[in-house]
C-alpha cells in the first residue's frame, strides 16, 4: 500500500460544518440586549424597593410626621434667595 491511500480515522468522525447564517447573529445579540436590559431594570426595581424597606422601618434615621412637617416655619432660609 502506498501511504498516500490510506483514509485516516479522524476525517471520518469529523461531521461536516453547516453554513452560518447571516441573520442568525443579530437575533441573539437582541435578545441578549433585552435580556441585559431587564436585568438592570429588575436590579434597580430590587434597589428602590430595598431603599423604601429601610426608610419605612427607621433604619436610615427618624421620619418626621405630617404634623411636624407643617409646623417648620423658618423665612430666613427663603430670604437668602432674594436678590
């Protein structure tokens, strides 16, 4: 035999490669878009919620009343904006 005949064992497990498509790239790169978009917008929905959390229990410090925020009357601080 000549070695120039002989079929190796790899060419024949090898399966043929299908042809990409053109299209196919820009499918996934929306949907990858989309799906990073909705992970920021979950992130920051998870966020605010956490923040409202701490706020109503007190834990970033006192919440004062209606009562008490009706009360405030201080003109100094608006006379420092006249011109």
């Amino acid at each position: 035999m000549k070695a120039g005949n002989t079929v190796e064992w790899t060419d024949l497990k090898k399966k043929p490669e299908k042809p990409k498509k053109k299209g196919s790239k820009k499918k996934k790169s929306n949907f990858s878009l989309i799906k990073f978009i909705a992970k920021i917008a979950g992130i920051l929905f998870l966020l605010g919620a956490l923040f409202f959390i701490l706020v109503f229990i007190g834990a970033l410090g006192p919440v004062p009343s209606k009562q008490q925020l009706q009360v405030i009357k201080n003109p100094i601080a608006s006379g420092s904006f006249i011109i």
